[in-house]
C-alpha cells in the first residue's frame, strides 16, 4: 500500500518526534460516508464523526484549528479551519469536506486534525478581510541541506483582493517578507536539521514556520517538493 506522504497523519509524527516547537495537535481518523451529505442524503456514520469530534473538541476548548490531513481550506478561514464555537463546528466541517471533494483532484477527507490555534505574528488580515496573514516562510529540505527558504506570501497572492486587504498591504508584507534576523536564520536552520536528523525523512520536503514573536517560531505544515509551491526565480532549486 502506498503511503499518503501528503497526509498530516504520515509527516506530523515525524515532524513531532524533532523536538521543534508545533501546535498541539490531535489527529482523528474515519471511514465516514461524506459523499452522501453532499448527494443531501442522510449519513449515520458522517453523524457520528460529528458527534465524535464535538466531544474531542470539548476536551480542547474553543477557538480551535481544523484541518484534514490534506487542507485547511484556509482562505475560507471564519467558514472553514478558524472554529470559534461548538455551534459553528458542523459548518466547518461541511466546508473542509466539500472543498475536499471540490478539488482536482479530490483530497482525502478519511483523517482529520483539531490543532491549537496559534497567537501569530499577524501583519494584515486578507481574502475578505479575515485571514489572519502572519510572518511565515517555507524552507525546501531534503537530508543533509537545507535547499533554499523564501517567504511564505508573495504578492501576487493579495493583488487581485486588494479591496479585501488594507490600502498599506504592499508595505507591510515587504516588511514581514524581510530576511528574518542572523539569530532567527541560525534558529530555523537548527529546527530544519533537528527535523532532517530525528524526523527520518527521506526526499526533499517543503516545510512552513511561523513566527509567533522574536524567536518564537513553530513548524506548522509540511508536504513533499514536488506538490508545493516555489518562488519561481529561485536557481537553488530545480
């Protein structure tokens, strides 16, 4: 059987094992019927799911971060990932599994993470005014290097939604885009060789931190080279 590496299920027990900070997370996992909610036909066992991840949450506490092991549908943020209730729990739900099987091509919705929502060094809140932007940047590892970091946001991610960001957005991601400092750079490549040496990961990786605050920075999302986004003029990697 092959492994679904893209899976938070596969890379965050490894991720974990490092000793880098992360958020707290639990994963659930299920064989519930989703497709049927979206035919609008009953489902006992996606009913169950729900009733089941209500009580884990209860455990957690509200606001919370939700996730499968594949998506956040984050730019969906207060309708998806951002949980700020029990009531507003099912909602999110529906959200992440119907952006599930909305992608091309469909994502698996048989694992899912309630994850602590993390106090961010949060610049600007875009894609309609809610998703927190925090200061965030991805390095490309692959055991033994570090390949090449960048930051997380580029612009063209907010240049068609600049009614849905402030007038200064351009400004303030240069700013949360600069090279972090010499102390923060020696820190991330420390996180990114305690992961490569306890993590036992084999390939090369995109692995995402986020800054919560001078030298505070937790590994938050990790998924193979291949299926993630890069800088395009980046000559480090090809």
């Amino acid at each position: 059987m092959m492994l679904d590496r893209i899976s938070l299920a596969y890379w965050f027990p490894k991720l974990q094992v490092s000793g880098v900070p992360v958020p707290k997370t639990e994963i659930v996992t299920t064989d519930a019927d989703f497709l049927s909610l979206l035919d609008g036909q009953p489902s006992p066992s996606a009913d169950g799911f729900l009733d089941h991840l209500k009580e884990r949450c209860r455990e957690w506490g509200y606001p919370l971060f939700l996730r499968t092991g594949h998506t956040s549908a984050k730019h969906s943020w207060k309708n998806s990932c951002h949980v700020a209730s029990e009531e507003a729990l099912g909602h999110s739900v529906w959200e992440l599994i119907e952006a599930s099987y909305m992608a091309m091509p469909e994502m698996p919705t048989n694992v899912w993470a309630i994850r602590e929502l993390l106090d961010l060094d949060v610049r600007f809140r875009g894609f309609w005014g809610e998703l927190p932007i925090a200061v965030e940047w991805r390095y490309f590892i692959e055991p033994q290097r570090v390949i090449c970091h960048h930051p997380y946001w580029p612009p063209e991610a907010f240049e068609r939604t600049s009614n849905w960001v402030p007038s200064n957005w351009m400004t303030l991601l240069e700013e949360m885009n600069a090279e972090p400092s010499e102390d923060e750079q020696r820190l991330l490549n420390f996180y990114c060789d305690e992961i490569l040496t306890r993590g036992e990961f084999e390939g090369a990786w995109a692995l995402d931190f986020a800054r919560a605050g001078p030298m505070r920075w937790y590994a938050i999302d990790m998924a193979p080279a291949e299926v993630s986004w890069h800088w395009p003029d980046c000559e480090a990697y090809r």
